[in-house]
C-alpha cells in the first residue's frame, strides 16, 4: 500500500471479529514498531503481545481505562526506564514509544488490519494496573495498549488538514 493512503486511511477501529492475527502479522507489526526512530538510539520500548484469552480479558477488565476492545490481540507498548536517557532526557521515552506504536498503526492498516491506541500513561492508576496484567516490573512503563485484530467497522479515509495550523516564517 501507498504510504499516504495508510496515513490516511489509518483509524482508530475499537470493533473486531474473532479472526486471529497470525504470527507472520504479529511479527511484521514489531518490526515496524521497532523501526522507530528514538532520541539517542535508545529505543527504550518493551512489546508485550497479549494473545492469551484470559489476559485480555484482563486487560479489558483493569488495563487502559477507556479502551475495553474485543479485539482478538492487544499489543502494550511500554517503556523501560533502564533504558531512559538521563535527567530531563528521560522523557524522551513516551516521543519514543509514541513513534513505534505509530508506526505499528500504520503497518496495521498496510496489512488490512484495524487498531486503536488506547492511553495508559501518564494515568498513575493505569499504569499500576496495566503493569499488573503483563506481569512486569516496576522499571517498566505502560504507555498504550493497541489492540488490533480485523475490523468490523468501517471508517471513511480522511485528511485533517487545516491551513490555521500551519505557521510559516
Ligand atoms: C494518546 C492517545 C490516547 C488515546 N486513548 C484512547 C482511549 O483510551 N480510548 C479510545 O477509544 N481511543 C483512544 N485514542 C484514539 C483517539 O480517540 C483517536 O485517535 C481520535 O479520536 C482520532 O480518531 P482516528 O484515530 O480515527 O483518526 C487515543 C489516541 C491517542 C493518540
């Protein structure tokens, strides 16, 4: 697919079937997450890919407050403070992880699937129990869950653009 048409035609999807996302998928939407570009190099993401039932379930029940998707597969993209920069720097990791999960939406849509990011950080309570669910440790963060799976919505293409917005010296 044509990159502008997977910009644009990217949307946030919240309804699925039980379709599964195979391997071969899941595996081509890390390598695009991890294709990001992160400040210093330090990519400073963790993946953690919920297939398990069970766990999402979970998830739906104490992860991202306002993101209970019944999609068959939900990515949690997090950061991982051992891999901060330092001092003021360290808050380059949600720029970075930010980067990744929106290059996972975009290979989503090049793959016909559809996603929804769904917030967690910086919701102190999210993050407590989202980290719960994925069975992590402190030094990791929670930025989103993604969930994707193949859609049973169908949403209209569409640009934003807006000549306002634009500030040219
Ligand atoms: C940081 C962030 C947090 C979001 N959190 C949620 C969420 O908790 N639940 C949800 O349904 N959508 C969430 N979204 C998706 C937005 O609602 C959506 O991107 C926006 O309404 C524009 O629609 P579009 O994605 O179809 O272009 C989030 C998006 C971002 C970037």
């Amino acid at each position: 697919m044509d990159l502008k048409d997977a910009i644009l035609k990217r949307r946030s999807i919240r309804k699925f079937s039980d379709i599964e996302v195979s391997d071969e998928e899941i595996k081509e939407l890390l390598i695009a997450g991890m294709a990001a570009p992160s400040a210093v190099n330090k990519k400073p993401w963790e993946f953690y890919v919920i297939k398990s039932k069970e766990k999402l379930e979970e998830l739906r029940k104490h992860g991202a407050p306002f993101g209970k998707m019944n999609a068959p597969l939900a990515i949690v993209v997090c950061g991982n403070k051992h891999r901060f920069l330092p001092f003021k720097m360290s808050e380059f990791w949600v720029q970075d992880c930010s980067a990744a999960t929106e290059n996972i939406l975009l290979r989503a849509v090049d793959l016909g699937l559809g996603a929804c990011w769904c917030g967690v950080y910086p919701n102190d309570l999210a993050v407590k129990s989202t980290r719960k669910v994925i069975e992590a440790k402190d030094n990791i963060i929670p930025l989103n869950v993604i969930w994707i799976g193949h859609g049973t919505e169908e949403k209209e293409e569409r640009s934003q653009f807006e000549e306002k917005y634009i500030h040219t010296l």
